[in-house]
C-alpha cells in the first residue's frame, strides 16, 4: 500500500469519529500500519479534526520513530504501536472517549454481553483491564497503557476481540484496516449505550445464555457464517 493511500484511509478514520460523534474537540485518534513498508500514520497531537488534511498526518516506524511530518503525533502513539507489535494481524487503531464506552471504562466494569446485537459483534464481554500502578503511569504512560491492554489479552484472539476499555480511560478498538477500526468503535459505543439502559432497567439483567450468544457471533463470524452475502 502507498503512503498516500494510507493516508488518506487514516484521515477517513479520523473523520468518520467526527461524524459519529465519537470525539469532541481534539479527542481520540486513529492510526493505519503497512506491514510491507513497516510505516504507520497516525494523526497528529491535538490538531482539530475540521483543520485535518492528508499531508498533515504523521508518519513513524514499527517503533514510533517518526520519519515524514512536521507535526508531533498523537500521544498515544506508544499505545498504537504496541499493538501492532503485538497483535499480528490488525492494520487500524481506534481511540476514542466516547460517552458511553468511556463511562464502563470509568467504573472499571466490562461490557457485559446482555442481548444478541451485542453477541453479532463479540463473542462474550468487551473486557476491562486492570487499572494501571503507579510505576506504570509515571514511566512510559503510553507504552504501558499498551502493555496493559496485551496482557489483558492473554488467550484471546484480537481479530475476533476487537476491542478493551482501559480502566480509569476510555476504549480502544482496532481491525483489519482503519475503517473497520472507526466501524469497531462506533459498535462499541452503541453496545456500551445498550448495556447502560438495560443495567439501568433492571439491575439483575443476566448475561446472554452461552447457546444464543454463541449461535449469534458465529453465524456472522465462524467458518460456516451465513450472514449477509457471498
């Protein structure tokens, strides 16, 4: 993929936060890795989103080395590229604060998985980590912000997990390109915004039954999904 391109998806990603009303001011980032080229392109720190142009976004290394722009990239940069370190696979990375997602992220609480809109997406809780120690947060913040995330991953496949909320933050999502990283996020917003009503409806809601929740996921993502079209 040319750097161009990859720009230009990036700023697509960027966008579609705005026009899902994900972020506000300069809130939130995403990013785009090409393995072939080992570059990512992340947007730049606290740039508004209606001021962005392709040129703009910045270009680092595997290891945040930046090597094109005149701008400072997104602090959360040590948390995109840890990601990509670690998640083989995943070629976008979303960060937002989203109201919802950020306030179960707040209260330390997953996702639960209470119906089957939540279940067509992921196959049980959109986890939480552990909130961060001290040591973690005053040396290399968002590099450990990224190692926490990994570690709560331990075991589980991040191409069907596509998203955690980092305790005391916000979520971050990520997929197979920028856009279905934008498109994670703004799932899990709206999962988050479920799951809030209905904890709020009835305190004692319980979590899909293994059998539904199951049938759900995998008729969209398991090796004989029938979902949608050929």
């Amino acid at each position: 993929m040319s750097l161009k391109h990859l720009r230009e998806e990036v700023l697509e990603a960027n966008l579609e936060l705005v026009r899902q009303n994900l972020v506000v001011f300069t809130f939130g980032n995403a990013s785009g890795y090409d393995p072939e080229s080992g570059r990512v392109v992340i947007k730049p720190s606290g740039v508004p989103y209606d001021k962005l142009k392709p040129e703009d976004l910045v270009v680092t290394d595997l290891h945040g080395t930046i090597v094109e722009g005149a701008l400072r990239p997104s602090s959360d940069l040590p948390t995109h590229v840890a990601l990509y370190q670690a998640f083989t696979g995943i070629r976008g990375v979303v960060h937002t604060h989203s109201r919802y997602a950020t306030a179960w992220a707040q209260a330390g609480r997953a996702i639960p998985c209470l119906g089957t809109t939540h279940a067509d997406y992921f196959p049980g809780p959109i986890p939480v980590t552990p909130h961060m120690l001290p040591a973690e947060i005053e040396s290399e913040y968002e590099w450990n912000t990224g190692q926490v995330i990994i570690r709560e991953f331990g075991g589980r496949d991040p191409l069907r997990n596509k998203a955690v909320l980092v305790a005391g933050h916000a979520p971050f999502c990520w997929g197979a390109t920028p856009a279905d990283a934008a498109h994670t996020a703004i799932i899990v917003e709206e999962l988050a915004h479920m799951a809030y009503l209905t904890v709020n409806l009835r305190a004692d809601a319980t979590e899909l039954s293994d059998a539904l929740r199951n049938k759900h996921f995998l008729r969209k993502h398991g090796p004989d999904a029938y979902y949608g079209q050929k």
